[in-house]
C-alpha cells in the first residue's frame, strides 16, 4: 500500500507481527531523532500525541515551555527491512505539536508543509530528486571508523577495484522495500565513495525519503563492517560529498516550463538571486565550505545549460529550460529546512517578477557571476543575519532559533 490512513496503520501493525514502533523526527538541525512505543501505545500516538522534552534536544526553546508531543503520519509507515521480520521494528515520521494542540513553531516538517501550500496557492507543485554522495571507511575493530578508504576505486570502476557494489546493492533493495525508487548507483570519483540517486517526489516525501536514506546507508554499511560518511569533506586532498538538488516545478500534471514558463523562470531568478542568503541552510558546517570550489564543486553563483560545474545546472527539453539542479548543499542540511527556505525564495522571485541573468556559458561568455558563496560558515550566518528575505514573517521564528543553534557551534 503506497499511503496508509490511521485505521490501515492500526490494522497493518496488529496483523503483521509489529512489536516495536518507532516515532522519527528531526531537530531544527536536522538531525535524526526518534522514541519507541510499543504496538498498544500507537492509537493513543495518534489521538493524543507521544510527549517529549525538546528542551533536552534543543535549547531553542524555553524549558518551561519545551514539552512538546509528536503525531505520526500514517502515510510514512514502512518496516525497517534491516531489522528482523519476526517481531517486526517499524517507523513513522511525526509532526510536533504543542500540548494544547497548536502547530509548534520549530517543527521544520511542519513549516515546509507552509511552504507547499504557498506553492500551490500560487498555481503550481514542486518534485525534489536528490543525487548523494557518501563515503565508506574501514572500521576498527571497536567498530569506529578509520581513515581508511574502503576501496581505491575511482569514478564508475567496478570490482574489484569497486569493493563497494554489493553494499550499494542492499541499500538499493532496502530503500525498495520502503517505497524509495533507486534510479542510479555507481562508484564516485574518490576512493571508496559512492553516489545513489532516486526518483523525484513531492517535497515533502524527498525530505522523508532523504532522511530515510542517510539511516539506510548508515545501518547497512555497519552491518557490513563499514562506516559511511556523508561529510562534505572527508579527505582533504579528495573529492568532497555533494547533495544536489534537482527541483521541477509542475501544475495541473503538466511540467510549469510548458504551462507557464515565465513563472517558472521567476521563480528560478529568486533563488539565484538569495543563494547567498540561504547558504546556511544548505551546508550547516564548516567543513561545507571546505568543499566549494575544490573537484568541480561550485563556488561561483553561476548558471548554465550546457556546463555541468556551475553552481546551476539547468537542463533543456524540446528547447525549453526545464527546472534546475542546485549542486552546492551537502547532507549537514536539514533538508525539511533546506527545501522550505529554496521554496520560500522561489516565490519571492514570483511576487516580485524577478529576472533570470544570462548563461555563464562553457567558455565562459554570456552572463557574470552574482558573486560567490560565502567562504566559510561565519560569513554564511552574516549574510543571513543580514538577509530581510529570511526575516519576513514566513520565516523569521525558525530562521532565528536556526542561526543559534548554528552559531554555538561556530
């Protein structure tokens, strides 16, 4: 079944030998957090909400006021294939309530969700597809990761130079089982690295998916000896792990750059146009910026149709552009934060009917650049602090609490 109500949650979780139930969430970092509940506890999560204590998670909020309660989502039900069949683990993901019921203001599901339904009062969708990079190291014998690269393999190599394959193999099969579609999987250019894209979904579902993924990589290559990393910049001297963003604007099933391609340009010009502002939402660490410029990564903010190293990659169907790829965020992203803040800029450009600078072409002819990224992770906080774009009242709440919770690790 693709999507569950409550009652097929309920009924799926008494008849298939469910024991534990975990309930996923994410702080305002984006790091994964969840707590368990036993199979009886799931139509009271449902009605009344599970409490937690976001103030032992994040002191973004007051103590007196973090007791929050989580409300899992019925449609994000899926078994965890690596966990074992008999006494099944399965998980859902949850949407953070305040007790007495009103939408919590840090819940990031929750303000992408905002985002959407902005989107759609404007006439249109959006599909996000997201192609990882990742690393895989040996371990230790405690099971720590080393500096060891699993392999020596290079981009595309295959075995034995690739020692990765059969690892890609069961994260693919697993992401399946869970309703995540592999589209791609190969070995990257660095030593032991590796790249898995799956098919485009609605926003909001990538984000689940993305989540889902990062913790399907990370289970299974433990289960294998190995330690993935996600970090932007694991090997100084090698390439750097991107998450780019392929982003297509679609209304009434028809893809916007057919039905309404000005709009669809306007709304690519706002985000070119707030990249330096919303940087921090896409590389939340300093080793993000230790990556840009470096193996092809971009560092320019730059579009082109034709050069696959621009910071916009934009490609052409039947002679039309055709949504974007945004190659510049890493996995330190929140990405329910992440996307919200591209969305949120992308209907700025709408509103103000902004326009789309020329091409940088391949030789370098066309259109300037519009500056750089910031160049490390302070200057990425100033240029928010200073952005009246993320301080409107869409966003201004989480944009604070954000910045602080990135600043104490400055």
């Amino acid at each position: 079944m693709d999507s569950y109500s409550k009652e097929d949650a309920i009924s799926y979780v008494n008849d298939h030998d469910v024991k534990f139930i975990r309930l996923s969430f994410c702080d305002i970092k984006g790091v994964h957090k969840n707590i368990s509940i036993m199979p009886q506890e799931l139509e009271r999560a449902f009605s009344d909400g599970i409490k937690i204590d976001y103030y032992k998670i994040s002191k973004c909020v007051e103590e007196k006021t973090g007791e929050v309660v989580l409300v899992p989502d019925a449609r994000t039900l899926h078994v965890l294939p690596w966990r074992p069949q008999t006494g099944r683990v399965v998980r859902f993901y949850c949407n953070i309530f305040k007790t007495d019921g009103s939408p919590f203001a840090y819940d990031t599901r929750g303000i992408l969700r905002n985002a959407l339904e902005r989107c759609r009062q404007n006439g249109f969708s959006c599909r996000i597809g997201l192609h990882s990079e990742f690393y895989l190291f040996k371990t230790a014998e405690d099971g720590d990761r080393t500096d060891e690269p699993w392999d020596n393999g290079g981009y595309l190599d295959i075995a034995p130079l690739d020692r990765g394959e059969n690892i890609r193999r069961e994260i693919c099969l697993a992401l399946e089982d869970m309703g995540i579609v592999p589209e791609t999987s190969y070995h990257e250019a660095g030593p032991g690295q590796n790249e898995i894209d799956f098919r485009a979904s609605d926003a909001e579902k990538s984000a689940d998916h993305f989540i889902t993924y990062m913790s399907t990589v990370r289970s299974i290559a433990g289960r294998n000896g190995a330690y993935a990393s996600f970090s932007p910049k694991p090997l100084k001297w090698d390439s750097g792990n991107g998450l780019h963003i392929q982003c297509n604007l679609h209304t009434a099933g028809e893809d916007l750059s057919v039905a309404d391609p000005v709009k669809q340009e306007q709304f690519f010009a706002g985000v070119f146009n707030r990249m330096r502002d919303i940087t921090v939402f896409l590389n939340a660490s300093e080793e993000s910026y230790e990556r840009f410029g470096e193996k092809g990564a971009p560092k320019n903010i730059t579009w082109s149709t034709g050069k696959q190293s621009r910071l916009f990659r934009v490609p052409v169907v039947d002679g039309r552009k055709s949504g974007f790829m945004l190659r510049s965020p890493d996995a330190t992203m929140n990405p329910y934060l992440a996307f919200a803040v591209i969305l949120e800029a992308g209907l700025c450009g709408i509103k103000n009917r902004e326009q789309l600078p020329d091409e940088l072409h391949a030789d370098h002819t066309g259109g300037e650049t519009n500056g750089s990224l910031p160049k490390n992770l302070k200057e990425a906080v100033k240029a928010a602090e200073e952005s009246g774009f993320l301080h409107t009242k869409e966003l201004s709440v989480v944009t604070d609490k954000y910045l602080d919770a990135i600043r104490k690790g400055l």
